[in-house]
C-alpha cells in the first residue's frame, strides 16, 4: 500500500508505544560541534566523521546555532571557497529545541511544522544531543 501527499497511514503502521517515549530514547551520546569562525570545510570534514547531517554551532554560552549538510552543499554549489568562507555566514540562528522528555511523536511534528530535519534535545537549559528527523522515522515505523 502506497499513501499518497496528505493520505493518513493505517494505525497499525505506526509503533505507539514508541510515539510517546522520551526523545531521549532514541537520542544518540554526544554530538558534534564547531565553532562560528571554523571554515566550512571544517563543518563537511565534521560531518563525514561523524556520518551525521548536522554539527551545533558552539559559543561559551552554549550553541548559538546550527549547520546541516545542505547548508554545506548548498554552498559548495554556489561555489564558495569552504577554506574561506566562514560556519557564521551560513549557520541557522533560529535553534529548534526539544525537551529530552517530551515525545518522540511531538517532536516529529514540532520538526514537520518548524520546517527542520534536526532538532537540539535539552535537559532543562543544557543541550545534551541531536535528534534527526531519520531518527523520529526509525522510531515511529520500527
């Protein structure tokens, strides 16, 4: 069965049980960072050690921001030097955040309405790892 744009999937297709575990769960230990003035490069040499799709963008008062692998590739597309070219001129500023307890489900549709593919988990005002919309998906389809 194919659900098409807008086509609500049977029940039975989704694991609730896990929709309403802690995001938590499914979170990965640690996360990787960079700083505002690391190149771009910096960011794509972080991204494919890590195989991950989004580095934090770091500050001593904690991240301050977020760079994903299409910031990275939409970049290099547009040519930039990525030695130059600085992790402050293409980093999203507006962080999307989860509480590590909230839902796994509510935090899919935070995602899905705020328009991201990552979101910054946090244990009270101390960011503790990164959740991928991937991860969301692997939870609620297992």
């Amino acid at each position: 069965m194919t659900a098409s744009a807008g086509e609500q999937l049977p029940d039975d297709l989704l694991d609730a049980a896990a929709a309403r575990q802690p995001i938590h769960t499914i979170m990965g230990t640690g996360f990787a960072t960079v700083e505002q003035h690391d190149s771009v490069r910096d960011v794509a040499r972080e991204l494919s050690a890590n195989d991950i799709g989004a580095v934090l963008v770091s500050s001593p008062v904690g991240p301050v921001g977020i760079v994903s692998e299409r910031d990275v590739v939409t970049v290099a597309a547009l040519g930039v030097d990525l030695d130059a070219e600085q992790v402050k001129t293409l980093m999203s500023v507006d962080l999307v955040t989860a509480s590590a307890t909230d839902p796994i489900a509510v935090v899919g549709r935070q995602m899905v309405r705020a328009g991201v593919r990552h979101v910054a988990v946090r244990d009270g005002h101390k960011v503790i790892g990164v959740v991928s919309m991937r991860d969301v998906l692997d939870a609620l389809l297992a």
